[in-house]
C-alpha cells in the first residue's frame, strides 16, 4: 500500500491511498468524516461487481448507507443525470455532514463529484476510481463537472475530495482497451515529469503488468504522484503549470472531437497525441530528434496507435485545434516535451508547422 499526501491551500489537504481495500474505505472513512450516513453512487456495470463490498464496510463500520445507481458512459454525464442523483441523495436524507462515495471510471467521478460540489452547497466526498485512467488522472485534482450538448466538461466545480481510495483489484475486470487508455496518461507523465517512469515503461509491457501488482502500484502511485504535485502548485490552472498535463491533448482532443467520439477511446487519441507533441517539439527546438521514433516505439509497445487510422478532415481538426481553450490568437499554443521528463508551453505556434505535424500522424 502507498499513501501520500495531496497538500492544498488554506491548510487543506487530502490523503491518496494506492493499493487499498474496498473492504477497508469505511473504517478509512469513519475517521475522516463526522457524519455517518453515506451515499455510493456508481454505474451498474461496476455496482453489481463492488458495490456490495463497499456498502458492507461502511455498515460495520457504523454508516447507515444508499446506493444511488446512474446509467453507464459519457453519453450519461449530463445535469439530467445529476438532477436525479440530488434525489437520490434527499431519499437517503443526506445532510451537509454525510459522505457521497464515487465508485466508478471518471464519468461516474466527474458527475457524483459535482453532485457533492452542489448538493446542499457542497458536501464531503470520496473518489474510489475502478479505471487505471480514474486512477492516473480524474480522481486526483478535484475537477468535477457534466458535458453540454455542445462540448465535454463545460459544466463544473471545482470539489476536492476528502479521500482517494484506490484498490487495484477492481482492475482485473477491466477491459484491455480501457487498461491500455490508461497507461497512454501514464507515458504521458513519464514524458512531462519523469524519466524514470518513461524508462519502466521502456522495459515493460501490459501482459507483465497485469501479473504484477506491486509494478501496477508502482506505476499508479508515481502518475498520481506527479498529477497532485502538479495540482497542489496550480490548483486552478492561473499560474500554467497544471496546463502541461495536457501534453498531446490538443492533438487529442481534435482528434476526438472531428472523430465524434466515436473511434478512439481518449487514451487512445492521447497516444497519437503524445507522437505529435513529439515531433512538435523537434519542430521548436525542445525536443531531440531521436526522442521521435522511442516515443513512437513506446506507444506501439504499449498497443496504442502512433498515427490515425484513417484520415480526417484537416479543416475541421484545425478548426477543433483552435477553439481549444488552449489556443490563443495569431498561432497555435501547445504543451511540448523538453527532452523526456519535462514539458513547458510554447504559444505562436505557426499553422503551417501544425499542418506539417498534422501530415505526419496520419492527418
Ligand atoms: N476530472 C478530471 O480531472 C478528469 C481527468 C481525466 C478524465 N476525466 C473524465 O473521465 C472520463 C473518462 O473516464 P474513464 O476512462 O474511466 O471512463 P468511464 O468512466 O466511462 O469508464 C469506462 C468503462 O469502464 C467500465 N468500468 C469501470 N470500472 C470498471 C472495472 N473495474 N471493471 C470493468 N469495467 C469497468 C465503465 O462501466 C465504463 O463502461 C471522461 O468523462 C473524462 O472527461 C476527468
Ligand atoms: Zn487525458
């Protein structure tokens, strides 16, 4: 088991618990909440699975308990989705003292996190991420939020919450291509912050991960080391610091929005993301040439793909690139790896540098 601590301003702070029991979150819990009536929300495809354990601990560890369910994936991280779970959460009189348990991927964390931002003006609660990419990224850093009909995440709060409570055993059941979304955030924390992590990757690949558990904490331990680093400097994102999380999200996120969400899981757009930022970096002198084909070789050794599979339409990727919100007038602004291990911003990027990159992943 890792714990390590997310410190934050104003004293406050929040422990990131690695290798965990479900089992143990209640008796975790009744030392970190004063309340004692709890609510678990979760997607049922991960309910039938954990839900059970969850709610047994909390009862013997003196919680009266409720189990609010909301329907599975993105499609269902909507306000109307959100409205319900208010419901569920009066039903199981919930005051401002009680715990709500986010037991799930990042949809269901993003969505009962604002859920407890807003209800009753904000109540405590809990990230129990059972996806590798809720426990690498969405459930440390307590951004929260729902998707409009005209874009991802464009609702929100930001909730830190009072505990991550992360067993790797929910994993097992976790589909490869979820697993592999998770690691492309992994290679790219390995790229931004840490060499060490980049070269384990290097040496490694999923089938030996998945036998070893003391390597899956590892990994999961040092990405969501460097994700609450990051955020306990930049919690809101003013000072740039927490943008350079984003490194080959720009690419990736372009590539999902033209994509209709539809062909690429994040992780994987991350990846091919990741290969662009890449060879940006060569472009604007932060990155060596040679750090090109052993990114390439990494996201290919980890079964992600380094280019598209089929081309999209080149407009529409630089229209999406441009009203990223990390574009800024006259040139493109991007995160680029400077040498592996870090990363920085670089703003007035020229379009046709961009088009170039856009021509060699595939676009
Ligand atoms: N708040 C943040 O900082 C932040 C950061 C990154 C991503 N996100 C958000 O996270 C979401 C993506 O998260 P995700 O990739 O976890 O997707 P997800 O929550 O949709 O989960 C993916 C799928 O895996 C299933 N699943 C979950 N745990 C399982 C398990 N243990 N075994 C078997 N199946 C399981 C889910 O039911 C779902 O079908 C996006 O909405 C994204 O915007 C938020
Ligand atoms: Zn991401």
């Amino acid at each position: 088991m890792n714990r390590s601590v997310l410190k934050l301003s104003a004293g406050r702070s929040h422990d990131i618990i690695v290798g965990a029991r479900l089992e143990n979150l209640g008796r975790a819990l009744s030392h970190v909440v004063s309340g004692r009536r709890a609510l678990v929300v979760s997607a049922s495809p991960i309910a039938r699975r954990y839900a059970r354990t969850v709610l047994k601990g909390l009862r013997s560890a003196g919680f009266e308990t409720a189990l609010g369910l909301m329907p599975d994936g993105e499609s269902h991280k909507t306000m109307a989705v959100v409205q319900r779970l208010y419901r569920h959460a009066l039903s199981a009189q919930l005051d401002r003292r009680s715990i709500l348990i986010a037991l799930g991927g990042g949809v269901v964390g993003d969505v009962a996190g604002f859920v407890a931002a807003t209800y009753m003006r904000g109540i405590p609660f809990v990230q129990c991420p059972t996806t590798l990419l809720a426990m690498v990224d969405a459930s440390v850093g307590g951004k929260t939020g729902v998707d409009l009909p005209e874009g991802k995440n464009l609702v929100g709060a930001f909730w830190q919450p009072k505990l991550v409570w992360m067993d790797m055993f929910t994993l097992s059941t976790l589909p490869d291509r979820q697993w592999r979304t998770g690691i492309a955030e992994i290679i790219k924390y390995g790229m931004m912050a840490d060499r060490a992590l980049f070269e384990l990757l290097e040496n490694n690949d999923l089938a030996r991960l998945k036998k070893s558990p003391k390597f899956l904490e590892t990994l999961v331990a040092r990405s969501a080391a460097i994700k609450a680093r990051v955020v306990s400097k930049d919690e809101r994102e003013t000072t740039g610091l927490r943008a350079t999380l984003n490194l080959g999200h720009t690419f990736a996120h372009a590539i999902e929005t033209v994509s209709g969400y539809k062909t690429y899981t994040h992780g994987e757009a991350v990846a091919i993301g990741l290969c662009a930022a890449a060879r940006l970096g060569v472009c604007v002198g932060t990155f060596p040439l040679s750090g090109v084909p052993r990114v390439d070789a990494l996201v290919t050794r980890w079964g992600l793909s380094t280019r598209v599979k089929r081309a999209l339409s080149r407009p529409k990727i630089l229209a999406a690139m441009a009203r990223d919100k990390k574009s800024v007038n006259g040139g493109f602004r991007f995160v680029v790896p400077v040498g592996i291990g870090r990363a920085k911003v670089v703003a007035h990027v020229p379009p046709d540098i961009v088009v170039r990159i856009l021509k060699e992943i595939g676009l």
